[in-house]
C-alpha cells in the first residue's frame, strides 16, 4: 500500500500548512510540508518531488560509501 498520511497539526486552520509522510506499507519514505489551501495536486505533486528528493540522496550516500570503501580498500596495499 502507497500512502500519504496528514501528521498535522490537526488545527482549526482549515487551510494551513501540514506535515506529510509517505509511506509504502508501514515503511516511512519521505516526509514533506503542504498547504491544504493549495489543493490535491499540488499535494500529490509535493509527495513526488520528496520522494524524487530522498531517493536522490540515498543514491548519493551510496556512492559516497562505495567511494569510502575504495579508498580505505586501496590504502591497504
């Protein structure tokens, strides 16, 4: 299941600035912030640029660590 979870703040404020997770089942991927007022598309866009951001970074520490592990690697001959 892919969902995206208003975490709040559950306010009076009914078109104001929320958190956000996405989630793949009980997994947390990304959190982001939206302003209800903004509308379910911009909701749905928000939750793909996160998600596009988040997987962009784990890519990059995996190189970095990939990098780190040649480097330490190549220091021992």
């Amino acid at each position: 299941m892919i969902a995206i979870i208003n975490k709040g703040p559950h306010t009076n404020d009914l078109g104001g600035e929320r958190n956000y997770e996405v989630r793949i089942n009980d997994a947390v991927i990304c959190t982001f912030k939206h302003r209800r007022a903004d509308g379910l598309a911009a909701c749905l866009r928000s939750a793909a640029e996160a998600v596009e951001e988040k997987t962009s970074m784990d890519v990059e520490k995996l190189f970095m660590l990939v990098n780190e592990r040649k480097a330490g690697a190549d220091a021992d001959f």
